[in-house]
C-alpha cells in the first residue's frame, strides 16, 4: 500500500500510477511471456503431440466419472480442471493450432 505523500508526489509529477496499476502491468507481462511459451509449443508437431498427451491424460476429452465411487469421480474432476487449466492457455495463446492438434491427433 502506497502512502498518502508519495500518491500526492505522484500527482505533482502529472504521473497516474498506483500499486494496482502496476500489478495490472506486471501481471499482463506475465500473461504475455505464459502465452508465448504456449505459442511456440504449439508451433511444433512435436509440441501439438505434447499438449494433447496432458490433456488426454487430464481427462479433458472424456467424462469424469467413475461409477459408484463419488470420491473418485471428485478427484478425476480435479484432474480435469487441471486440464481445462492448460486448455485454456492453449486456446487463448494459440487457438488456430487447437484444431490442428485435433487431426494430428486422429491420425
């Protein structure tokens, strides 16, 4: 938390900025770099493949179910959150590659 005096050295400076606005930009920076590893990943076939094994593995492409066992249907449905995780950096860093992956997968 920023104290009120250096808020107001701000201000006289004619700068905008507070702690917010600086996690906002580290966070985006971070967002940023997370998504261009993801992206040369899936630039690769070798890389396609890599990704569809996790999320194959995750469970991601089938239903989390074990019959009767709740328990263990919960913990698949924790391991497939894990899953819809890295789907869903893939899908924001490189979303014209998801359905690549899908017919490479098939083949």
């Amino acid at each position: 938390m920023t104290d009120h005096v250096y808020e107001e050295q701000l201000k006289a400076l004619g700068i905008k900025s507070s702690e917010e606005e600086v996690k906002i930009s580290v966070k985006t920076d971070e967002i940023d770099a997370m998504r261009s590893v993801v992206r040369s990943i899936m630039d690769s076939i070798q890389g396609r493949r890599w990704i569809y094994g996790k999320l194959n593995a995750c469970g991601v492409f089938t239903a989390p179910i074990v019959p009767n066992d709740s328990y263990g249907t919960h913990v698949l449905c924790g391991i497939q959150s894990v899953g819809h995780m890295i789907l869903s950096d893939v899908m924001a860093a490189s979303p014209d590659n998801f359905p690549l992956m899908l017919k490479e997968a098939v083949v």
